[in-house]
C-alpha cells in the first residue's frame, strides 16, 4: 500500500503537470474568502474530484477545486474550499492538502478561516 508522503507526491505531481506556475505560496481559503481565487491571474482550476488521493469538499459554499495562478509577480495555490472534521474527515486527511502543499515546493502557508463570522456579538 503507498505511504501517506507517496499519495501527497502523486497528487502534488498531477497538479504540477496542470500548469507551467510553480507556485512559492500556499492559500487555504476559508468561508466567505473563496472568491479571492476568483481574482487570479494566468489561473487554473483543478477540481480536488480530479487530483489523486485528494480529500473532496462537501461544505455549502466550498467550491471544491484548487487554484494555481498569481498574485502580482507571485505564483500561488489556493485551495477553494476545504475539508473539515464535522464533514466526516479524519485530522489526516484534512492535514493532507498540507503534505501535497510541501511536495509542490510551497514553503509558505497561508491559513483563514471565518470564525466568529456568523456571530454579530463578536467583537474583535
């Protein structure tokens, strides 16, 4: 059976053949920041459906897909949705998309979320 580290270089492999960008930062888009994928440029969109091993989103509003394009002069992969432990994930394989992160060369990573977004009482 293939390692974890091995299904991490197989789907980092297969989104790397996706484009010529070589992306240096990693983004994990949380609720409500997704459209800033949107706002790429030279991007492609790789559906996680399609990436081996890779965990699929189920979330209302996650789109589910993976964006590599740029961000001024710099390449990034932004995750469009996410997984989550209430979806039925194990922490590994929401941890995953970080492990294919690191095979990719990312080096940087960046992590949102939208806590306390729903909460109008929540203060800063």
């Amino acid at each position: 059976m293939d390692s974890e580290f091995d299904r991490a270089e197989s789907a980092a492999q297969y989104l790397l053949a996706q484009t010529a960008l070589r992306p240096a930062i990693g983004l994990v888009l949380g609720s409500g920041l997704g459209g800033f994928a949107d706002e790429l440029s030279d991007a492609t969109r790789i559906q996680y459906a399609n990436v081996p091993s890779f965990p699929r989103s189920t979330a209302v509003g996650h789109a589910g897909q993976m964006v590599i394009g740029k961000v001024g002069d710099v390449a990034v992969a932004a995750m469009q949705g996410r997984v989550h432990l209430y979806e039925g994930y194990s922490a590994k394989e929401v941890a995953f998309p970080t492990r294919v992160f690191g095979r990719m060369g990312i080096r940087a990573l960046i992590l949102t979320n939208a806590a306390g977004g729903i909460n109008l009482e929540y203060k800063q």
